[in-house]
C-alpha cells in the first residue's frame, strides 16, 4: 500500500495527527503494530488466514482518519476482485465516505482506470472495449486464416496463450526477435503479434494483458505520467 495521485498529502486540511479508532480493535501487537506504524514502507509477511487483509484495511483506516494520507492519495492493490470489494466495504464501514475516494482495486481493474486516462499514448481512445476470451480467439482465428496457418496444428487458443505470455512478462513486439518467438504457427507468431497489436488499436480494444502492458509502456516512455502517480 502506497501513498499516490495528485495531490500531496500534506495538503491543505490534511494535516497528520496521532489517532485510535475502531479499526485497532481485537489485533494482536504485531498487527497493532503494522497498523500505526505509518512512516515509511513497510513489508508484512504472514500466512493464509492470519489476517493480512485486516491489517490492510485497518491499516488504510488509520492512514485516512489520522490524517497521515488525503484519501485520493492512497493507492491500495489486491490480486482478486472479492479481495477489493471487501476491503472496500471494510474502510468505508471505518471510516465512512471518504473510502470512496481510495483508489482500490485489483492490478487489472486500476490499470485499466489509468489507461483510460492516457489512453492517447498508446494510439488508443478512453472508450476502448476489453476483449474477452472468445473474442481474442475469434480475432486471432481472422488474422490467422487470412496467413492460411493451419488451425487444427495450430488453434487460436496456442497462440492467445502465448501472447499472453509474451504480455505477462512485459514484451510488446518490438521487443520480440524471430528467434524468441520460435516455432509457434510455423515460426510466424511473432508476425501474427504485431497483426493483432495492430488490429486492436484499429478496433479500440485491448485485451486482458494490455491494460498491465500498456501501462507499463507509458510509465517507461513518459516519465511525467509516472511522477504523477508516485
């Protein structure tokens, strides 16, 4: 959990002050802790079910109520989207509407917020439409019938998966060389990559892996966007 956006927090009227509430009560001291323990970062490690999750609500508690953080400050990410729904309910029980102005949510939901916002630099408009799975493979079918690939040797499901990959760990095409991409549909996976990459920005969509990528791409390229953020 970090602090992020706009403007500061040290802000007019958020001003940091030592604070208890409800959100401390029933943790143990190690969990106490992590919670009131705001200056800096700070790393919690513990296992399933030992309540990590209460520390990080309780722990956003604390930041917005003791005026430590402006609630649009603070960036909280989880991996799944029950995870951000209850910490969500769970702040804004603690602290009331101003939980609604935390950015929260999973890798892909807030990164598809903030390409919504920039979504010009990557040849896009904010209207774009995320594919789903079924359309990644029908687009990825088109274009590789259009370079008669072998669909039965080759299904469009290979090579969704393999893009999606080649996404995960952060390669656009540019980025790919033939010999990387290997043999995937007769050696021409990397040439159908580009083709859909294309295809997306003519057709304003994205699919899954491109909200992180793309992000990714504008924080490398434009270093103002990522101040903005910090």
């Amino acid at each position: 959990m970090t602090t992020s956006g706009d403007i500061p927090a040290s802000s007019e009227g958020f001003v940091p002050s030592v604070l208890t509430g409800p959100w401390l009560e029933g943790l143990n001291e190690a969990q106490t802790d992590a919670v009131t323990s705001l200056n800096g970062p700070l790393l919690v490690l513990s296992g399933a079910g030992t309540g990590k999750t209460r520390v990080l609500t309780s722990r956003l508690a604390q930041l917005v109520a003791s005026r430590a953080a402006a609630p649009w400050n603070i960036l909280a990410v989880t991996f799944t989207n029950k995870a951000a729904r209850e910490m969500k309910e769970r702040v804004f029980q603690l602290v009331g509407p101003m939980a609604e102005q935390v950015m929260l949510g999973t890798f892909h939901a807030l990164a598809a917020r903030m390409l919504r916002r920039h979504a010009e630099l990557v040849g896009l408009k904010s209207d774009f439409t995320i594919l789903d799975t079924d359309d990644q493979n029908r687009l990825l079918k088109q274009l590789m019938e259009a370079e008669q690939i072998d669909l039965k040797r080759w299904p469009p499901r290979v090579l969704a998966a393999q893009i999606s990959s080649w996404k995960d760990r952060g390669l656009r095409p540019e980025k790919l060389s033939v010999a990387d991409a290997g043999d995937i549909c007769n050696g021409r996976g990397l040439e159908l990559y580009s083709q859909y990459q294309a295809r997306l920005v003519r057709l304003n969509a994205v699919d899954f892996g491109d909200l992180l990528l793309h992000m990714l791409y504008i924080f490398q390229t434009h270093p103002d966007v990522l101040t903005s953020y910090q």
